[in-house]
C-alpha cells in the first residue's frame, strides 16, 4: 500500500493481482481434481475489490486458454458473502449439465481497494483484510451414468439466505473525495447484527431434513473478523473447534472477503477428517446485511458437488 495510489494505479493492481492469484488459484483446483484447462465448461469469478471490463472471467479466458465457447459468469460487488451467491449459480449450472466441469473463482486484492487517512474507520479495515484467492471444481451428477472417478467432495444440498435490510448501510463502499477514491465503511455494529440473525438462517437451512445443528460436523463459516466469528459462535452455540479454520484462515491471512471459506474448506480436507454421511455448513456474511448459508452432506462412492479440493493463492 502506498498513501499516492490513485483511483487508476488501485484499479490496475487489482487487475494485475487478480489475474495473478486467479490463475494460480484455477491451476491448483484443477491439479487436485485430475482435471486440465479443456475440461472447463464454465467459470464463475467473483470480486468485490475492483471493477473491470471485460469481466475477470473474460481476461482468463485469454489468459488460462480456456476454450473461448466456455460458459462464464462474473459476480461483482456483492462483498464478503459473494462466494456462496456464486456457489449456488455454479451449481445450478452444473446440475443442468451433468457430467461436466465448473470451476468457481473467488479472487480478492484488498491491497487495491483502501484509502489512507487518520480514522479509526479506515485503521480498522487497513488491518482487517488481506489479498487472495481460491478456486473449486464443481460436476453435477447424471442419473443414467456411471459415478465419476474418485470423488472426493461434498454434495450440495441446499443454500439459504437472509437480508438484513434494516442493516443495508453497515457495510459499503463510498467515494471519498478528498482522498479520489473508494473507501469501505464497516459499522462497528456489524458483528452484533449478524450474529442476531444467524439462528434463523441456519434454523431455514436445516428445516424439513430432521437434523439439529449437533449433527453438523463441520463448520465452514466466512473469516469475517473476530467479533463477528465470536458472535456466531456464541447464538450458534458452536466450540472454538468447531470454527477452528475459521479463526485460523483469519489468523494468518486476515478477512479474505469471498474466498475466506474456501481457505477454510481446504484445510479441513487437509485434516482429512470427514467421513461419509458427515454433514457441514457453509456460513458467509456481507453487505446487505446479508448471512448466506449451504447445507452439504460427503457421501460413498458417488459423484459429488463439488469434486475435488479446492486450490487457494495468496
């Protein structure tokens, strides 16, 4: 970060950074789920650091060789909970089209999104978020066919969400004129709303599938900052355990707004603790005020969304 960054030099690096880890991030996805840049039928990319046209899903197109008919979406703006929006897209598209392969990428360069002045509200934004991104494999199943090869994901079963409209301006971008930029504004309130509503939403998710949150094994909630984990924690009635990537993906790589869960996700395959039957649920929170829920279940032998691990640059 420097305090002569203007507007044009910010929107470059995030273009340049997010170019970068993305391809990166696609590479490593690919890698680990046995799968190259051709198998590729659709690429979702979600940013909220910077605004670019063509979209960043257009420029690694180029970039990757990913064959110019490839299917793609861009998810730009909606902040830190954008991962699981993009998530429920990818996998719509992927269960219109079994069989074959979606990648979604969250890229983020936060680097490229600050302003510097002698606030507490920018002091506290500066030192909350960090650059990175991470990408995961999606393949939908086909009823009529054989499974796929050694799936090693979860199946997604359902997504719930929640817009706190009474919270709409707690967390926004706005345009500082003195400094000719954008700056992020996050009320310092917003651990105490998210937290308020968080029952609800996973209380949504869970209705009519006769699981209690003891069921839950896994626990993948968005990397939001420390009140706001422990403020989930706490009206969840969830362990340091059970948010222990969470607290860790915070830890060493700060508030990595979209992709802050996938960072989670990939350590806990890394622990190699799930089992088949063991359900988990996806939780990110962002601008709105918005709480954004998925419900995913590891099941035997079959193929899954998503398939394989997920790769993460930073």
């Amino acid at each position: 970060m420097r305090a002569d960054e203007t507007q044009g030099d910010l929107l470059a690096k995030h273009k340049a950074l997010t170019l970068d880890m993305g391809a990166r991030a696609i590479d490593a996805a690919l890698k680990n789920a046995g799968a190259g840049i051709e198998d590729i039928g659709h690429l979702c990319c979600v940013t909220t650091t910077g605004f670019l046209t063509p979209g960043l899903s257009a420029l690694l197109i180029r970039e990757l060789g990913i064959a110019p008919q490839c299917s793609r979406v861009d998810v730009v703006g909606m902040g830190c909970n954008a991962g699981l929006n993009a998530l429920g897209v990818t996998a719509a598209w992927s269960a219109a089209h079994p069989r074959r392969l979606a990648v979604l990428l969250c890229a983020e360069a936060c680097s490229a999104a600050y302003v510097f002045d002698s606030t507490m509200r920018t002091a506290v934004v500066n030192s909350l978020f960090g650059d990175g991104a991470a990408a995961i494999v999606l393949t939908g199943d086909d009823a009529g066919a054989p499974p796929l090869p050694a799936p090693r994901g979860p199946r997604i079963l359902s997504f719930a969400s929640h817009v706190i409209t009474d919270a709409l301006d707690a967390m926004r971008y706005d345009w500082d004129n003195a400094q000719g930029k954008f700056s992020f504004y996050l009320d310092p309130d917003v651990p105490y709303v998210v937290g308020a509503h968080a029952e609800r939403v996973v209380d949504r998710l869970m209705a009519g599938t006769g699981l209690l949150r003891s069921d839950i094994s896994h626990w993948l909630v968005h990397s939001g900052g420390k009140k706001v984990i422990d403020a989930i924690r706490v009206n969840l009635g969830l362990t340091r355990h059970d948010v222990r990537h969470t607290i860790g993906v915070l830890s060493d790589y700060g508030n990595l707004s979209s992709g802050s869960f996938l960072f989670s996700y990939e350590r806990l395959l890394r622990e190699r603790v799930t089992e088949p039957g063991d359900y988990g649920v996806l939780m990110t929170m962002g601008p709105g005020s918005t709480i954004e829920t998925a419900l995913i279940q590891w099941l035997p032998g079959t193929g899954r969304i998503p398939g394989g691990r997920p790769g993460s640059a930073t």
